[in-house]
C-alpha cells in the first residue's frame, strides 16, 4: 500500500456523522486485505485470522473534528456548534465545505475591520457565523443538523512531511491499513482485529461499542499526539520525525509499553516515549474499561497544529509506527 | 469576466512582488495597446479609441495582494514572518501558504489542548506565529528560501451561484475590469494603469500618476461589504449585490462631487460607500501635480484582506459598466 497516497485521499474526504466519505475509502481498502463487518454503526471491523486464540485489537478512530448546523438564518448566515475541540480564534474566514442537499463551500465571518477595535474575545462558537454564500436560497440547501467540515486539500511540504486536514486520526488509520496489507499475506501469530472506530472526537463513544462487539484480549490504539514547533514546551510534545510516540500511563498497561519500548530499540526503529499521568485523551481510555478490562496500548505519532485544516505530519513516522507495530504482533503480542 | 479573475485571483502577488500578475496581463493586453513599465514595476497602457477627450482620463486598478515576508529562519528550520499589509492575525492563523510561488508551508502556533484558559479567547501576538515548511534545520530551510522572501495564504477559486469566493479579489476584479475594457471600450482614449505596492501606502499609484499626469481618474477597487450577520444596518458599508458602490469619502480622500453625483445617476445598479473608512489609491492619484478629479468605483467584498474573500458577478458586472460610463461623462464634460 502506498501510505502518502491513501493517507492523502483519507485526509482530504469528509468524516463525520453521517458523512461517511473517509469510511467509504478505508472499507474499500481493507476489504482488500481483511474479512470486514460494519458493526453497529459506529464503526468498521477488519478481522485477519491467527494462529492462536488470542485477539489483538489495534484500533484508531475514522471520524474528524467539525460543526454541525443548529440555525439557518434568512440571509443565508449559519449558527453551528462545535464535534470536537477547535480553536476558534482561527475560524474568521476560514472556509468549509457545509453538507447540505449538495455540498456547498461556505466562509466563517470575520470581524470587518471597522468595527474591530479594541480587543475581540473568542467565548463561544454561536458567537461566531458561517457565510453561506447562498443569501436567501440558503434554506433550500442547508438544514439544521447538517454536517460542517474544513476543507483544505493535503499538501507536500519539504523531506517528507505533509500537511492537511484530518490526519488526526486518518494517519492511525493509513496504520491500520497498511499492518492490514502486511498481515494479508501471512498469518499472524494471534487473531487481528482492526477497529476503525467512530465518534472519538465527541467523547470515545465508537470505540466503547466497537471493543464491547470484539471482546479482545488485548489492544493497542493508534493516535496522534503533540509534535513540535518554537512556541511549544519541549514538555509537552513529541518530535517530528523521530518516530513512534510510545504511550506511558497508569490507564495503559505497563508490559506492552515496556514491549513496544524493548521491540523498538531491538529492531533500531526510532522512537520515543510520551509519558502522561492519567487519561491519554485517546480510545485506549474506553477501550481499556471494556467488559471486565482490556490490556491496552498507545502509540502516538507525532502531529503539529493538531485540531486545524493544516495538520502536518511525517511519513517515514507513519512507516515506523507500522514497523513497531508488525514486529509487536510479529512477537505474539503479550503473549510471546 | 470569471474566468479571468480566476486566472488572475490565483495568481501570487504580494507587494513589491508583482511579476506574476504584471506578466499574465501583458499577455492579455499586449494586442490592445502601447505598454510601458516604470521603475517601481507599474504598468502603464495607452488604449486608443475612436475619439480623444479633451481632458486626459486614466483608470487604475492594483495588482499587489496582502501577503508576508519572511524575516528570519531559526536553527530548527522555522520561518518569521511579518505580515505585509494589513491583516488580521485571525486571518493568519493555521493558514497554508505559498512562498515564492512555489513552497508550501503552514502558519503555525500552538494547539488549541496547549493553550491555557484564558489564553485561547484572546487572539495570540502575530509575533507569536512562524511558517512550517517541513524544513528540519535552518540550513535545509535555507537551501529552499531566504529571508525577504514573500508569501500568500493559498485559497481555492470557488463560485457559488451568483458569488465568487477567494484569496487577492482585491484587486484583481479591478485588474480584470481593467484588462476587459481595453479589450471591448473603443469610444474615448484611456490610459490604464496596473499598480504596484497598494497595500503598503498607496505607493505605486503615485509615481504611475506622476507619469501619466491626468486631468481626471477612475479607481477600480474592492471594498469592505460587513452585510454580514451580527452588524447592525448603520455599520455594513455596502452590501453584496447592491450594485457597485461608489465612495463620497473615505480615509485617504474626498472624492469629487460632480463625478460621485453622475455615478450615482447613471442609471446602473449602484450603492454609496456609505462609510468614512478604509482608503484606495485615491489618496496618492487625487494629490498628483496639481490636483486629480478622481472617482472609485469599488466591488463590495466581504472578509477582504483574507484567503477567503466573497463578491457577488452581478455587482462586478455593475462595476464595469459604471467605468465605461464614467469614461463617457468625464469625455463629455465640459
């Protein structure tokens, strides 16, 4: 599998809600490599059988941050409100793409300049207005209830990073994929399920159900996490470029961190650890609370402006994640 | 005419940074008349018609856009910028970029998770913002740019329905009704000037109008449309698809009685500016030598000055005709 090439179609589609694009793009792709189910509707399940009885779950989430429409006003203006945590400093005249009756691109307002004196405070997303740019039509096309995403198309930046919208978590998901092609051509010492859960991004309710369904022994989720820039603490981020993001955590377990750590510096695959003192933030927080509990996992690669339509992440990192993780299963998971 | 914004809209260039937009229109009017470039980079054409105007008419539209410049590249690889124009840092924030017309790069800062309580209702110090080119050292960054090095925010070219969306419509909707009235005006002589350096001072407009020396001139602009949600009447300027909107007076000038009057007679869909704000090259053109009857003609443009800039086709259509019209008024005023 080509990881830039899916990477970059997974990114650029829509993802939320009932807007199903990316999910269209990765079923099509797993179907490929694995035997896929689409449970419950909150996710899609790729299953590859092993030699043992164990499962191994290795899930990242197929859904990405967004509005959705609450009030469509006469001049065609939208009151929204937000899926996920979005800065809403960066919004004045941001465009998206509003998934009405047809998919039309709209504006957020910005203050005009002559009436932006002193201070503006950014409280809450209903303070701030999508342009349609439909004027009074706007009601034949967009509902209350329609989904909003950004819209930028992925882009190649120098060496090999990119930047786009919703590699938070479609970079998770090109991980998936490509352990998927991996493992299609040799069987894997315990079962895989590949999760592609839904809804993380409004509180990690696809992967509660999705694990509930697949009862695994053990899971490892994939997700992003903060990569580096000059305004940010060294503290609280990862590097770009170095390498998988192991997860350290009282919620993960302590053996497949420990396992990941000694595989990675075994097979000289670069990496480095991101330690945390509670929760992650991610699917291993559910996915661990699962029936009587999960043993599980995070790997996160490192991502810059997370939460924007201008994400950046390196390639050769996606590639690494897939290697720690091939040799991980490779290895029996915890069970070796 | 959407075409030809498109094609120019698309374009990249900021100011002092012309080329791009100079070179695509010399294409385009290259058959049409005689063109001279001065030393600042404004282009200077002569387009004969059938009769010449006892008083010297010249029409400017300008082809610089707001963007930045690159003032210094840090050890791990990462660019400052200032912004060059006027822009509001929210316009800035997490926009991907095109430097030199060809690198791509994003304006970066840190995530929203990252950010404290109160911090993430105020917006950030530009200062605070730097560009990401993917660059993993100063050196490597240093091999694909260098500091003085200009950038835009890249946007799509998007019509929906009657309205246009984009990045630089201004002023390239004035570039184009410009370059479509050399191409289809043939009544009265014109001289059309394609200026430099707007959004930094009104700079080029002045040595161009220096050279031209006009009796009287025609602005082609975009302007402030706030008919947007949230502002009350009073405040919205002139509203998308009112019409061209013709100004009495704004920050840099106040503009010719007679001329706003027979504009706003003519018989077109126009509105008034109706705002003492904001400024064009009025404010260089009307204080040339000894004084320049001066008019702007302006497409109103909400979220001007971004990547995202909305105008409506039915009011640039306005704009166009109003400019042929007031080339006749001006020939035939005594």
């Amino acid at each position: 599998m080509n990881i830039k090439k899916t990477l970059k179609a997974l990114s650029d589609a829509p993802g939320i809600g009932c807007i199903r694009s990316a999910s269209e793009i990765a079923k099509k792709e797993l179907s490929r490599y694995a035997e896929v189910s689409t449970t419950d509707n909150l996710g899609i399940i790729g299953r590859i059988p092993g030699k043992s009885d164990r499962t191994l779950m290795i899930e990242a989430h197929i859904d990405e941050i967004g509005f959705i429409v609450t009030a469509v006003d006469d001049k065609g203006f939208l009151t929204v409100s937000t899926c996920g945590g979005i800065d809403l400093r960066a919004l004045p005249s941001r465009q998206v793409d509003i998934h009405g009756k047809r998919t039309v691109r709209g504006v957020f307002c910005s203050t005009p300049p002559h009436l932006s004196e002193g201070d503006i405070t950014f409280d809450k997303i209903s303070d701030m207005k999508i342009d349609s740019c439909l004027g009074e039509s706007a009601k034949d096309v967009i509902s209350v209830g329609d989904y909003v995403t950004f819209c930028t198309k992925s882009r190649e930046l120098a060496g090999d990073l990119i930047c786009g919208k919703s590699f938070d978590d479609r970079a998770g998901i090109c991980v998936l994929l490509e352990l998927a092609s991996r493992f299609s051509k040799k069987t894997p010492p315990l079962n895989l399920a590949f999760c592609l859960s839904d809804m993380e991004e409004i509180g990690l309710r696809g992967a509660k159900t999705a694990t509930y369904g697949i009862s695994p022994d053990e899971a490892i989720a994939i997700d992003v996490s903060f990569g580096d820039g000059p305004e940010i603490d060294p503290n609280d981020c990862g590097k770009i470029g170095k390498g998988a993001m192991i997860g350290v955590s009282p919620i993960i377990d302590r053996e497949i961190s420990d396992k990941l750590i000694r595989i990675a510096a075994e097979s000289e695959i670069p990496y480095q650890t991101e330690v945390m003192s509670s929760r992650t933030g991610t699917d291993a927080d559910t996915i661990s609370l699962n029936k009587n509990g999960v043993r599980t996992g995070l790997v996160s690669i490192p991502l810059r402006n997370m939460h924007t339509d201008c994400e950046i992440i390196s390639v050769s990192d996606i590639t690494r994640v897939c290697d720690l993780l091939e040799n991980y299963i490779e290895g029996g998971g915890l069970n070796d | 005419m959407t075409d030809m914004i498109r094609e120019l809209a698309l374009l990249d260039a900021t100011s002092g940074d012309e080329k791009a937009v100079r070179d695509h229109i010399i294409s385009k009017i290259k058959p049409y008349c005689d063109i001279k470039t001065d030393a600042l980079g404004n282009m200077i054409a002569f387009k004969k018609g059938k009769k010449t105007p006892a008083k010297k008419i010249m029409l400017d539209a300008h082809m610089d856009e707001v963007g930045f410049i690159i003032t210094h590249i840090t050890k791990d690889g990462f660019l400052r910028f200032k912004p060059v124009g006027g822009i509001n840092t929210s316009a800035l924030m997490f926009k991907t970029v095109l430097i030199n017309g060809k690198t791509a790069g994003v304006i970066s800062g840190k995530p929203i998770h990252l950010t404290k309580d109160e911090e993430c209702k105020k917006l950030p110090d530009a200062d605070k913002l730097y560009i990401d080119i993917g660059a993993k050292s100063g050196e490597e960054a240093e091999r694909i740019l260098t500091v003085g090095d200009r950038g835009v925010m890249v946007s799509d070219f998007t019509v929906s329905g009657k309205n246009i969306i984009s990045k630089a419509l201004d002023d390239r909707i004035g570039c184009a009704i410009l370059i479509k009235l050399i191409e289809e005006y043939g009544e009265y002589d014109f001289t059309a000037v394609f200026s430099v350096q707007e959004e930094v001072g009104l700079r080029g407009a002045k040595t161009a109008t220096y050279a031209v020396n006009p009796d009287a001139a025609i602005i082609l602009e975009s302007t402030t449309a706030a008919d947007i949600a949230d502002v009350p009447e009073d405040k919205t300027v002139c509203r998308l698809g009112g019409g061209a909107a013709v100004s009495f007076m704004d920050r840099a000038t106040v503009y010719d009685r007679e001329y706003y009057a027979a504009a706003m007679n003519s018989g077109i869909p126009v509105q008034p500016k109706s705002a003492a704000t904001g400024g064009n090259n009025a404010g260089s053109v009307h204080l040339s030598g000894e004084g320049v009857r001066t008019i702007a003609i302006s497409v109103p443009c909400r979220y001007i000055h971004s990547s995202s800039s909305v105008a409506n086709t039915d009011d640039i259509r306005a704009a166009y005709d109003l400019a042929k019209y007031m080339i006749g008024y001006i020939a035939n005023d005594k």
